[in-house]
C-alpha cells in the first residue's frame, strides 16, 4: 500500500463537478482523507475561477492502474480528450504524490506542488508534516512563507461538496 495525494480542480460548473470528481474517487478509495476546498483564479487557462481540493488515500493497484481511474473519472465527468484549456476544465484530477516516489515517467513527485498555491495551500491543510520526497522540507514549511500573499482562499469543508456531487 502506497500513500498517495491527487489533486481535483474544475471551473465548469465547479460545485457539480467537484462533487462529482470527489465521489467518483470515494467509490474507489474508502479511506479518502480531503482537505478543505479552496477557490482561485483561472491559470493556463480561461474561465470562472478554480476550486480545488487534495485527496490522500492508500493504494495498491500500482501507478497503471491509478491514471486509469484517474482516466475514467475524467470521462465520467464529461472531459473529453479534445476539451481545450481556452474553454476552462470540466473536472482535472492529477496525481501529485504516489508515495515517495520520485519518478519522471509518472511524473512524481509533481511539479504543481510547489509551483501553484491551489495544489500546496490544500496540500499543506491536509498533511502539514508531509515532507517532498526530493526536497525533504514538510509541505507546510513550504506553505509558510507563501500564506500571506496567495489569491487562493479556503472556501471550507469538502463534504458539503460530496453533498451536492
């Protein structure tokens, strides 16, 4: 068993397509941990403002079978291979963290950690003493000195998310 940390974001009908994209991964991991849902602006791409959560679970299956689920939710959400980011993200599900692996196929650990506050302001909310696995530093040493100044701001609890997904 392996900890892992996804991200989830959207800014398509985002409390829909939260709720949906969390209850997708609750079916598959029943040990989901979330953090609490933060809101922010549209980056890379264009739209209505973000909102985003971590979700932390154990998993077995190996990475394969984590971007297949991953895959799978995204269709289930309606995201299509062809959605452009000019028109705004239905529902994104990314694998930030599988462990403490660090592997440049998989894509671990993420770059988003640490490049954008909507992937390390919730991170650091729901496993403040996590440490990077390249940099070794917790992900709350990392959130510390970024608090004060982020445009991303917690909207609250995510289960009043699942409610309405």
């Amino acid at each position: 068993m392996v900890e892992v940390f996804v991200g989830i974001g959207t800014n398509l009908e985002p409390e829909k397509n939260l709720g949906l994209g969390l209850g997708l991964l609750r079916r598959h991991c029943p040990d989901l941990c979330l953090s609490p849902v933060y809101k922010g602006p549209a980056i890379g791409v264009a739209g209505n403002d973000f909102l985003n959560a971590v979700a932390r679970f154990r998993w077995s299956k190996g990475f394969a079978a984590l971007t297949s689920l991953v895959e799978s939710i995204h269709r289930q959400a309606g995201r299509t291979a062809h959605e452009r980011a000019a028109d705004g993200r239905t529902l994104d599900v990314d694998v930030e963290l599988f462990g403490h692996a660090v592997d440049p196929n998989w894509r671990v650990p993420r770059r988003d950690v640490l490049a954008y506050d909507f992937v390390l302001a919730p991170l650091a909310r729901l496993a403040p003493n996590l440490p990077h696995p390249l940099l070794g530093s917790t992900m709350q040493a990392f959130w510390a000195p970024r608090a004060q100044t982020t445009l991303v701001h917690c909207l609250g609890d995510s289960v009043q998310f699942l409610q309405h997904g």
